[in-house]
C-alpha cells in the first residue's frame, strides 16, 4: 500500500489557542490516531517543538556547519505530521481531511517515492 506523508503546518504570528481548546484539540488528535491504528493506516506520526528549537547541519562543504533557528526563511513552519498507508491520493486526501480537522490546522499531502 503506497505510504503518504500528512504533514501539519502552522503560520508564524498566529495567536496560540487557549489552554481549553489546546486541551481539546490533543484529545481529538488522540481520537484520530486511534482511528488511523485501528484501520490499519498508522505508521507514524509526532508533533514538533516550536520552529525556534530547529538547528540546521549543513555538511555539504568540507566541514560541518550548524546554525540556528529553521533551514527555510518563512512564516509557516511544520508543526507535526503523520505518516499513512492509504490505498491511493484520494484515501490519503480524505485521511488528511478528517486530520485537519482533529487538530485544527491545514495539512499537505505528499505520497512518497517507490522503493
């Protein structure tokens, strides 16, 4: 089954949600990881510490060079992700979907390559 990679992403300058909704929205991405085990879609799935703990390694020269902070310069950063067994796009679409929903906030979809 082709595995798709449900990625979360948050947009820097967002307010955070109170403690209520943050305590409501863990317990309905509880729920929809217990959905995607029980049906057989989990493979693996974690949620990120915010993008300013991110440190970059940067090997491609003649020595190893770390800096701080995030590798893109942008406003919307990874938050989390999942990784899916789906049956085909639309599976993984409509996983995202029900995704997106739990834990209220955009996630893009991208099936990775063949092995």
């Amino acid at each position: 089954m082709p595995q798709y990679l449900l990625s979360v992403h948050s947009v820097e300058g967002q307010p955070m949600p109170d403690q209520e909704t943050m305590q409501r929205i863990y317990a309905q991405v509880d729920a929809f990881n217990a959905e995607l085990q029980q049906a057989g879609n989990w493979v693996f799935a974690g949620g990120l510490h915010p993008v300013e703990t991110a440190t970059v390694v940067d090997a491609t020269g003649s020595e190893v060079i770390t800096t701080d902070g995030p590798f893109a310069e942008s406003k919307e950063h990874l938050g989390g992700f999942w990784v899916v067994d789906a049956a085909d796009l639309d599976a993984a679409l409509a996983l995202a979907g029900r995704g997106s929903a739990a834990c209220q906030a955009p996630v893009e979809v991208r099936p990775f390559q063949d092995v």
